[in-house]
C-alpha cells in the first residue's frame, strides 16, 4: 500500500501579501475588543456628579463622593465636573501677557472700525494735481489730497490721506489715514489716525496737532510743539540737514537742468566750475589730440553723430558677449573706462568747438590757442546750462557728440596708417640682380644731348620698354650712328657699316603692375534703390526658410529664434560671411549686384562686420538707412557710409564669384 503524496506547493509573493494582511487585521480587530468597556446595563444611569452644597459659610462643602471612572474613558462619555476649589489658577505669566494682548486686539478692533467708517464716508472725491497745488478749503470733505510736483494744502476734512511728491504739506484739518511728503516738508496741526511720514523734509507739529499712530522723519528734523500729543513711536533717521540736495531738487532737478541761480546751490557751481578747470588742464596737455578731433567734428560732423550712435548701440551687446563668454569679463572694466575716458575727451573738444566760435575772431594770436577755446565754450556752455529743459539736453549731447568725434578720429588714424604702408623701395629691385652685382647707375642727364650733337639725327634710345634693361648701357656713339642717304666719308668711299649691337638678356623681369579689377566702384554703375530691396527680400526668404528647417532638425540648443530678432541676426551673420568670401549673396547673384569698397580692396572680415552691424542702425530709425539710398547721389546707404562701400551692378556676362 502506497502512501498519500501531496503534490509540492509554491507560494507566490502575492498570496503571502495578502496572508500576512489578513493576520494583521485581525489581530487590530482582537486587540480593539480587548480594551473597550462592556456596556452598562440600560437600567442603571451614568454616575453624574452632584451640585456643591454649602449649608453656611464657616461650614465646610460636603462634597459626595464621586463615583469610580474607569481607566479609559470613552469620548463619548460626560467628563466629570471639577470643584471650585480643583479649578486651576492662571499663571503669573499669562497675567502680565494679557493686558498687552487686549490693548493690541483693542486696537486691531478700533482700527477695523475705522476704516469701516472710512470706507462708508467716502464721498468718491478726490483733489489731486500735477505741477500745481492741491488745496482743500475749510468746511469741506474729500477722499484724498494728493499733490505731484506741488504742495498740498488741507483745512477741510480728509478721509484717507494727505499726499505730495516734491512739495510742501499743510494739514489743518482732521486726516482719517495718514500724512506723507516726499522731498518736501509738512506742517500738521490737526487730528491724524495713523501717522505722519516725512521723507527728506522737515516736520512740525502744531498745538493742536494729535497723531495716534508713528511719526517718521528720513533725512530731516521734528519740531514740535509742547502741547502737540504723539500716541506711537517717534523715528528720526538721518536728521542731518539737506537743505543743498532739497534745493538742487526743487531748483534744479524738477526744471531738467543742472544748474541754477538759486540759494544752497554754492556745491553745484564749485563743481561745475572744478570740472571746468579740469577740461582746461587736458586741452592744454593734449592740444595736439583736440586739434585733431576738431577737424574731423567740422568737416564730417554726420559720421561723427552716427559713430556716436553706433557706439551706444553696440556696447551693451559686446559687453553682454564678454560677460556670456565668462572669461571676458575680464575686459569689462576696460570698457567701461575707456568709454568714460573718450566721453570726458569729447567734452574738451566740445567746448572747444564752442569756443572757436568766439576766440576765430581774434586771429591766430595768442587767444587762438585751444585752452582758451575750452575756457570761452566752457563759459557759454555753463550758461546754457541754468535754462530749463535746454540745460539738461546740452548736457547730455555735450558728452555723447564728443565722444563719437573722438571715436571716429581714432578710427580715421587707423585707416590712415594702414592706406600709408611703405611700397617696396628702390634698393629691393636693385638687389634683385644679385647680392654682388652692382646697381646699374643711373642716366646722364647729358648724353642724349651729346649723341645729338655728334650725330646730328638725334637720340638714339639705349633701352627697352617693358624690358628691364636699363637705359644707360654703355654703347659707342660713333659706331651707333646710322649715315644717311649719300653719305661718304673724307676718302669718298662708302663706311662699313659696323654689326648691330644686341642687348644682353636681362637677369630679371620685374612684376609688371596690378592692373584695376574689372569689377570697381570707379567703373561700373551704382545699384538703385528698388533693384537693392529686391536682392535684400530674396536673401530674406531664404534665410527664413532655413531658419524654419531648424526647428525640426537641429537640436533645441542650436535653434534659431523664430521671431524678427533671430531672423535679423541670421541675416546679418549670412550677410557678412557672404560678403568677405564672394562679395555678394544670393539675391545679389540673382539681380547682378556686388558689394565693392570705394578704395577697389578687397572686402575683410572687418569690412564685412561692420557693415552687417551698421545695418540695424539703418533699421531700427523706420528704415531710414536703407531709403538714404534714393536721396544720396552716391546711392550708398547708412552702413554703405560707415563701412566705406557701395553696392554696383555687373554687365550681364561678367563673374560674380
């Protein structure tokens, strides 16, 4: 008899899972039973405790005895009632916290109150003014009062707030919120809820003044009156008197000028007149510099204006390249320095400019000297400066005119070194028939004359032309006459004539020169407007298509901004680099156009970039760079004019690459 053999089991993860959550909820359930109280049986009621009674007062309280409660008590069960005397006492602690805690709810409370009281009297009107005063009469109510670049004057009542910005205030009525002046001062001599704030200005309280809130004082100083009553704190910060920075402010800054004939203003011209000095001081040591300058501000006064601009523009952009590269920031600081450098040289030569105007008159005596041009322009260029409005535009176009002059001069002496290259000397191609070979000398100025005279015909030429074989060979003069017709000698008898003489062959042919390319500004003519905008929209239409293809395969990094910013770029970049390699693009090849420079070189990689930056300074004044082309009889752009070229149309037939 075979025994029972049960088939071998596997058990999975999931059937544990699942037995090991049973067991654990049943041993909650148990273990849940096991501390819950057996219920009690429905006729008994629950223990209640009984009232204290007290049957006279030297008696003392019987208390019935309470009846046993369980360990655990239930939630839903009654909790027993303590006894007076088993009624815990209040700490010290929350004694000395509670009177501060009901003064701030209190206060909470009030204020609550009183905007709701703000906000049911409000009328919905206001006085509010710009570049006047703002008064609000006795007897009256408003919103607010509210004065910019004015003073604000109160005798009614106010719901909310007396405000000014750059003027005075004058409080003699109730305000339901609070008091502010900025840059100015505030008189108060009524009823404040909230509090006063004075900013750069000077307060004072009246006697009938009373603030129930803070009074804050920045950069001035409280007067107060003995019978004025302050409820919070008093804050003087800064109580320094700036009456000289109020009165620049007022006087000065207010009026867009940076002077002005006015009291506390001393600071001012003991500067301006300082910097003066200074300038004085440069022109006299850099005299040749200014000279300079000044000649190119009066005879290219636009491409001084546009170099300017130019330079406002891309000095943001190089110095956000300089700080993305990280290792350029470095060469930051050295911008910023020589851009403040070349702001503060334009000014000299600014006023000088001026000055010349004054100092022509005199001739070329001693006055003519620049330093003294600086002192007259500096003079008249101060006055300017005391008249509204007027004074802070010169101010600003002083230093931004002059450092476009200096700029583009600098650019000019740049040009002028590299057009003043030395060609190759003389001794170079004498040196070119050897190291030992002798220079061939050169030419008598008196020996044509004596050939003619012996021979009687006239010069003979010793030379070739285009040969290289210098003209003063040395040849017999009598055997290289050549007799005329019936010529004999003495004896009657005909001369022999002698062999021609045969020049040797020459060591070496110079390079002949370099003839002008076909392809020329001088020789070919000028592109139009419209032909020009035709080439620019082809190369437009192009590069979008581009820049669409790479939003669908390049990498997110290398896309292209799909917006009129990336195309821009994109078409610069492609502009330039098509420029220095074929010196035209696309659209140029289509419609037969060319990018030459005026000097007929060929165009560099510094041509090129400048001229594509030079074109979103042709764009963004409305365009009005490339329209120039209609008008300017060189049919030359904006950026034609600064990177020195001009676009021209080849003949059909003719190379564009």
């Amino acid at each position: 008899m075979h025994a029972l053999t049960l088939p071998a089991m596997k058990p999975s993860f999931r059937s544990l899972f699942v037995g090991v959550a049973v067991a654990f909820f049943f041993n909650l359930t148990l273990a849940a039973l096991a501390q819950e109280k057996p219920a009690a049986p429905p006729a008994e009621a629950p223990p209640v405790a009984e009232p204290v009674k007290v049957s006279s007062p030297d008696a003392a309280p019987a208390v019935p005895a309470l009846p046993r409660l369980p360990a655990l008590r239930r939630l839903d069960e009654p909790a027993a009632v303590l006894a007076v005397d088993e009624v815990p006492a209040p700490t010290k602690g929350k004694k000395s916290r509670s009177p501060q805690s009901k003064e701030r709810a209190e206060a909470l409370k009030q204020r609550a109150l009183d905007r709701t009281a703000r906000a049911e009297s409000r009328s919905g009107e206001a006085v509010v003014s710009v570049f006047s005063d703002s008064v609000l009469e006795e007897n009256k109510k408003a919103d607010a009062v509210v004065a910019i670049f004015g003073n604000a004057s109160s005798a009614g009542e106010v719901v909310d707030a007396v405000v000014s910005v750059f003027g005075d205030n004058r409080v003699a009525g109730p305000v339901g919120a609070a008091v502010v002046a900025v840059f100015g001062n505030s008189y108060v001599n009524s009823t404040v809820k909230e509090g006063v704030v004075v900013v750069f200005g000077d307060l004072e309280l009246g006697p009938d003044a009373r603030i129930d809130g803070k009074v804050v004082c920045i950069g001035g100083s409280i007067k107060r009156d003995g019978a004025a009553v302050i409820k919070g704190h008093v804050q003087n910060i800064v109580s320094t008197q700036v009456v000289w920075l109020r009165a620049w402010l007022s006087e000065c800054f207010l009026r867009a000028r940076p002077l002005a004939f006015a009291p506390n203003l001393g600071w001012a011209w003991t500067i301006a007149f300082s910097f003066l000095a200074f300038y004085t001081l440069a022109a006299l040591i850099f005299r040749t510099g200014v000279e300079k300058c000044l000649t190119t501000l009066e005879t290219r006064p636009g491409f001084s204006v546009l170099t300017a601009l130019l330079t406002t523009l891309i000095t943001p952009v190089l110095t956000v390249l300089l700080v993305l590269t990280g290792v350029g920031i470095i060469g930051v600081p050295f911008i910023g320095a020589g851009m403040l450098c070349a702001t503060l040289f334009g000014v000299v030569v600014i006023l000088a400019w001026i000055g010349r105007r004054i100092t022509g008159v005199f001739g070329d005596g001693s006055l003519n000297h620049v330093a003294f041009a600086v002192i007259f322009g500096g003079l008249i260029v101060l006055g300017l400066y005391t008249v509204p409005v007027l004074g802070f535009l010169v101010f600003k176009l002083i230093g931004w005119i002059g450092m476009g002059a200096v700029i583009y001069t600098i650019v000019l002496g740049i040009k002028r070194e590299r057009a003043t290259t030395p060609p190759p000397s003389a001794g170079s191609a004498a040196s070119s028939f050897g190291p030992d070979s002798p220079a061939p000398a050169p030419a008598s100025a008196d020996a044509p004359a004596a050939s003619m005279m012996s021979s009687g015909f006239g010069a003979v030429s010793s030379g070739f032309v285009g040969s290289g074989v210098p003209a003063s060979l040395p040849i017999d003069v009598v055997a290289s006459e050549v007799p005329g017709a019936g010529f004999t000698t003495a004896a009657g008898v005909p001369p022999v004539m002698p062999p021609p003489v045969q020049a040797p062959a020459p060591a070496y042919l110079p390079p002949r020169p370099r003839a002008m390319s076909a392809i020329s500004a001088a020789t070919l003519p000028r592109a139009g407007f419209w032909i020009r905008m035709g080439a620019m929209l082809l190369d437009a239409v192009l590069i979008g298509m581009v820049v669409g293809l790479t939003s669908s395969v390049f990498p997110r990094f290398m896309q292209i901004d799909h917006g009129p910013g990336g195309l821009f770029v994109a078409l610069a970049i492609y502009g330039a680099v098509m420029w220095k390699t074929k010196g035209t693009t696309i659209g140029g090849i289509v419609c037969g156009l060319k990018v030459v420079r005026l000097d007929d070189r060929e165009i560099d990689w510094p041509t090129a970039a400048v001229r594509a930056l030079s074109c979103f300074l042709s764009l963004i004044v409305g365009g009005l760079g490339f329209i120039w082309v209609v008008f300017d009889a060189d049919r030359q752009s904006w950026h034609d004019k600064i990177a020195g070229t001009t676009v021209v149309r080849v003949p059909k037939g003719g190379s564009l690459l």
